[in-house]
C-alpha cells in the first residue's frame, strides 16, 4: 500500500533489479499483466526502464472500460434516449460508443450521472420512483460484489442493472492462444485475487504451463512478482503463486463469491475489440430479472462497432501494440477527447502512457 514506505526502497529496488536481471539471463521473455493498476504503477515508477530490454512487460486487457463491449455502450445510451436516469461510474461516462457517448448524450438532455457505485443508483432510484434508473454496471471480480449486493438486498421495483462484468481468466485464455504471441508468464491482479484468490488461477496453469503471481500494487510489489515468475520459468515449474500475501489469500473472499454466485450467472461475454470470449462475464440471474435492464427495456436494432477507424485500442489491449505506435495517440486522441476506449479511464494504457508521457 502507498502508505508504506518500505514498498519504495530504492536499495531494495536495485538489489532486486541485479537479480531479476541474473535471472532472465539475457533471454527474449514476456511477462503479462492483466491489471490497470499495475500498468500505472509501471509506467509512474518507470519500472520498464529498471528491468533489462530483453524481458518485455506487456499491458493486457485489464481496463474494464476499455473492454466493455460498444453495443452495452449503445444500450445504456439508447435507455437515456428513453428519458430513463441512467447511472454510472465516472470512468464509464466519456467512454466513446458507435456514434455517441453517455456523456455527448447528457449535453443533448439526457438524464445521466456519475456514481459512486451501485448504491448510490438504488438511492436515486428510491427518490425519483416515477423514473425508471438504470445503473451501467461495469468492471472485474472487483466491483462485481458490490453490485451483486444490490441485488440481493431488494432493491426498489424501478431500479435495475445493465451488466457489462467481467472475468479475468478466460481473457488470459484468449492471450495464450493468440498465435505468434507467446506468454512466459503472468502478473495476476491483485485486487481481483483478493476475490476470487489464487487457487482460481490454477486451472489456468495447468492447462498453459505458464506460470502466475499474484502482486500487490507498489513499484517493489511488481518487481518481487517479475523475481518470482523468473524463479518459476528457471526451474521448470508453473503454478499460481501469491506475492500480495498481506491482501490476498489462497481461496479468496468466500463470502464475496457467495454474493456473487447468488446474484449472478457466468456467461459468454463480448469484450471491445476481442469479440466473444466464452464465459467472460457476469450475468444477473434469473431470480433477479425484474432487475436487469437487458429485459427490462426494448433496444432499438443498432450495429454497434467497437473500434472506430484509425484507432487501435483492440491491439492495445491485447499488448500487441504500444499506444505510441499508434497515429491518433496525443493527436485526434488525448484524455480531453478520447477518440478510443484505451484513452478514456485511469486504468486505461493508453491513459496512463499519455499521462507519464506528459509528467
């Protein structure tokens, strides 16, 4: 955590580069993360620069907006159209759709507002009962029980939930199989471990033979994940370890997936720019339809295209591509403006590049 200092050592900081640098023995390696957080504590801390050239650190799909799929986008816009209050989180509320943004949206007249979280969207919904208020539920393991505890704590009949959930490993899946894209191994995320654990990692491993380590989010906790992902490929082996010991426990929250498990199904998922990875995401259950604004609401036929032209944020996403390479970066797209998902959310790569870029 920030607050510690002793996660900042800059002794220990280059004692540990000597020995990741021992270890990856000039080798070509490429480690993976699947977390904004870590991407920005990357690029802040400079942490690319500390390691040597030939260990690649790669962002992965681990920006929930920039993976919500354009068609939720264009759902959520199309119930404000309505002249239903449509909630959300602030990163949500810029994200660019196939013509149009919640926030372009709210300029014209639509009733759209930055939450907190989906409390706050059922106490909206308890002031205004002649509206219908529909929250745009975005983001990992994470945040998913805390919607998940909306539902289940009954909330008021015109209150309900547009899901655009996510879950990290089967995106793992679909980085492994990327042809051409090879993965030595894995930074897991942290926040999203302390949910489900690292035990829910392991069938992953056994499947790939890549190894995994769960980290914490201060610059030493990524440079003690790269050290032990490099032990891990020395020896032969792979196995979902845990480096965030002081947060993260093997089995996880027991009762956060328990929550999870009562409000929602898993289900296949469209993800911006990767198409439909098999169960990917969360989905409310049955037992909560009246809630679900899939249901709940009639959509007009729209062709929702999730990358728009000249952006390459699908690229990024899968670490194909830095955000430099592509031509729009800091030009036709910046954070004012953002042109691409990746551009819009402080978990977003191309966000965070552009920011330390700046600084």
């Amino acid at each position: 955590m920030s607050e510690l200092p002793g996660f900042r050592d800059a002794r220990y900081a280059q004692a540990m580069k000597r020995e990741i640098e021992n270890l990856s023995e000039n080798r070509q390696l490429r480690i993976v993360h699947v977390c904004g957080t870590h991407e920005d504590t990357i690029s802040q801390h400079g942490i690319r620069s500390l390691i040597p050239r030939n260990l690649g650190l790669v962002a992965g799909p681990g920006c929930p907006v920039c993976v919500c799929a354009a068609e939720d986008v264009d759902m959520a816009i199309a119930i404000a159209k309505q002249g239903h209050i449509v909630t959300t989180f602030g990163d949500m509320f810029r994200v660019p759709s196939t013509e149009s943004s919640l926030a372009k949206e709210r300029t014209k007249g639509a009733d759209v507002r930055i939450v907190y979280g989906a409390i706050d969207a059922v106490d909206i919904a308890r002031k205004n009962p002649e509206k219908e208020v529909v929250f745009v539920g975005v983001g990992f393991e994470t945040t998913a029980p805390t919607i998940a505890l909306e539902l289940l704590r009954k909330p008021p009949p015109n209150f309900s939930i547009l899901t655009s959930l996510k879950v990290i490993p089967p995106a793992m899946d679909l980085l492994v199989n990327i042809e051409g894209f090879s993965v030595d191994g894995f930074i897991t995320p942290g926040h999203v471990s302390a949910i489900i654990g690292t035990n829910a990692f392991q069938p992953f491993v056994e499947k790939h033979h890549v190894p995994c380590v769960a980290a914490g989010f201060e610059p030493l906790d990524v440079l003690e994940a790269i050290r032990m992902l490099l032990v891990q490929i020395n020896e032969g082996r792979a196995e979902s370890e845990n480096e965030y010991t002081r947060v993260v426990l093997p089995e996880g929250n027991i009762a956060a997936q328990r929550v999870l498990a009562q409000a929602f199904r898993i289900d296949d998922a469209p993800w911006r720019g990767l198409g439909i990875i098999e169960k990917s995401g969360y989905f409310i259950q049955e037992e909560f339809a009246e809630h679900d604004a899939r249901l709940r609401f009639n959509f007009p036929d729209i062709e929702s295209v999730d990358i728009l032209p000249g952006c390459r944020c699908h690229e990024v996403i899968l670490g194909m591509v830095d955000p430099v390479d592509c031509k729009l970066f800091g030009k036709r797209c910046t954070p004012e403006d953002p042109y691409g998902p990746c551009m819009v959310g402080h978990e977003g790569t191309c966000r965070i590049r552009h920011e330390n870029l700046i600084l």
